[in-house]
C-alpha cells in the first residue's frame, strides 16, 4: 500500500437525484466509470502517512466526501477540494485513471491521498449511517450557508430527502418557523416533514406556495432553499416567497432549462442574496456526522430502499419515481447486504 493511499471496503452508497441525472445523461460524466458519491465503509489497506493525516486504521468505519483533490493548490491547503481545479468526483472519476476503483457502487473503493473521510461509530446500521451526505447538504445550504440564526423563518421547496434532512438541519439551528413544499403524491414526505419538525407543510398541486408562505411569514422567509429538480419555476417562487434582505439558496439541477417569468429587479428591490451552492464543505460534513452519531432523529424513517449491488440500476430508478407502488426517499446500494 502506497503510504498516503487507502482502499475500503464499501458498507453502503447512498443515492441522490444527481445519480439519476447521471444516469439520464443530464449531468455529464465521463465514460466508463463506477457511479456513486455517498459511499460509506471499512478500512481494508492503508499507508502509514494516511492512517496518521486521517487518524484511521484498518478495521474503522469511514465517511468519504465526495470530492479530492490535487494536494497540490490553494484550495486543496484549505481542504477545500470541491472547488481543486484538477480535482475529481468519486463516482465521477473514469475507470481509465488508475486505479479505477473512483465509484461506490462497488465492493472496494480507493481513497485518494487529498480526501476527507472521518471515523464513523459501528455500531450505527449502515443504511443510516449513509445518510451523512444528505444530512451534510441540510446543514450546508440550508443554515451555513445563508447563516441561518435561531429565530429565522426557513423555507424549503421540495421534500425529497434532502428537503427532509433540511428541515432536520435547520431545526438544529433553531429556526422559529420552518415551511415546506410537496407534490400531492409527496404526502407521506410531508408527514415525515411535520414529524421532523416542520411547522407548514404546503401541497403546491392545492395551494398557491407562495401565498401561504407570505401569509404564514407576514411578508416572506428570511432563507428560501430551492432542492427541486428539473423545476425552474421553482427559482421564481423561492425568489417571491423570500423576505427583504433575505437569502434564497438555489440546490436542485434545472437540466439547463431557463427560468420562466424571472427578472431581476425583485432581487434589487428586496436586495435579496441569491446563492448556488454545490456539494458539502467540511464544517457541514461533520456536523451530520456528528448528528447521526447522537441518534437524535428518526432517521430510519428517512430510509425506505437498500438494494444489492447487482440492482443498482432499479435503486436509480426507485430513487426517481419509476415504481409509484414503491415510493421512495432515501436508497442505497449495499453490496454485501446477501450471501
């Protein structure tokens, strides 16, 4: 084993929209590659210099984020690989780079030397223990990145499992109202919702979103975070339901689709803050580590699918609705599930 290199042997990989949009062809990749960013496992080889930089070793359980780095620039000296120029994806990483092993939907996984990964407790069910990325996008577009305080109002479009785990983060931070949209099929999403502590919960097919949420507020939520995917119409509802000088955070893929009926001057006139986010930076990884391991919610509730690696074509389309008998919130691959 090269000293500052590592190899796991995969738990669980959990799946997300972006899996889908891969899968779709919305979301370029380059091919061929092993699919998978959420991946979660066990030290299987390590080198001495990584064991001592990630503080792990053989036998631990570990969270891998989704991104490395070169090691060698700005960004990766502040660990801040998401945005290494020559940097990867694991899930993303085509099998023609050595050592090809860059994907979760696998058996093993090769941990490059600029990665984060963080010592997980084992005694956590896998499948829950997974949901760190999820759990980490809450935190990161939800509250740290429009600096959410105790007392905003938050609202959340869409509840898939990253609006869910949104409501769970911004709860956290002690939000006074929290709001949140669903499709008429997302019923029992937006029960989960109520359950993990929102106070509205808004079915958009029955009720003009935007009304009650200015109704709801008296006048608009300090943070709007827009998760939906392939719904561009969403930017301009999350732009009219924020309050002035408030944040709107923009984290569902729209496919290069343009956003109907936008204009700009509602940004001027409210002096909004309009914000993409991509990814999960380091503070918001550890804070849905750190959660998970307090066991605090009902994160069982989130996660409805586990599928065998030879089935990962059927998780991708569980996950986006392809089986209405079979409705889906959080899923994940796990290889050694069966004999």
């Amino acid at each position: 084993m090269v000293p500052d290199e590592a190899l796991v042997r995969l738990e669980a990989c959990g799946i997300c929209g972006t899996d889908y949009e891969q899968y779709e062809g919305e979301f370029p990749s380059p091919l061929p590659l092993i699919p998978g960013h959420e991946p979660l496992g066990l030290v299987a080889e390590i080198g001495e210099r990584a064991q001592e930089r990630w503080g792990v070793a053989v036998g631990d359980r570990v969270a891998v984020r989704s991104r490395y780095g070169c090691g060698q620039c700005e960004a990766c000296a502040r660990r801040d690989y998401r945005h290494c120029p020559q940097g990867g994806g694991y899930g993303f990483t085509s099998i023609d780079k050595p050592p090809a092993l860059w994907g979760g939907y696998a058996e093993y996984l090769y941990i490059a030397p600029a990665s984060a990964l963080r010592k997980m407790r084992p005694d956590i069910p896998a499948e829950i223990a997974v949901l760190f990325n999820p759990l980490g996008a809450g935190f990161a577009w939800a509250v740290n990145v429009p600096q959410t305080r105790p007392g905003d109002t938050v609202a959340i479009l869409g509840c898939g499992q990253r609006g869910l785990c949104a409501v769970i983060a911004a709860r956290e931070a002690g939000a006074g109202q929290i709001l949140i949209t669903g499709l008429a099929r997302d019923e029992h999403k937006l029960g989960l919702a109520r359950e993990l502590g929102a106070d509205v919960t808004i079915n958009v097919e029955a009720e003009d979103a935007v009304a009650v949420v200015r109704e709801a507020t008296g006048g608009g939520a300090r943070v709007v975070l827009d998760t939906t995917p392939y719904a561009p119409q969403a930017v301009t509802q999350a732009i009219a339901m924020a309050a002035p000088r408030g944040t709107v955070v923009i984290a569902g893929l729209k496919g290069q689709r343009p956003v109907p009926e936008f204009y700009s001057d509602e940004l001027l006139h409210k002096e909004l803050t309009l914000r993409g986010v991509w990814g999960v930076d380091e503070a918001s990884f550890e804070q849905a580590v750190r959660l998970i391991e307090a066991q605090k919610y009902p994160l069982h509730k989130l996660h409805t699918h586990s599928f065998d690696l030879s089935e990962a074509e059927r998780a991708i389309q569980t996950l986006a609705g392809r089986f209405p008998s079979e409705p889906a919130i959080h899923v994940a691959i796990v290889p050694h599930a069966r004999p």
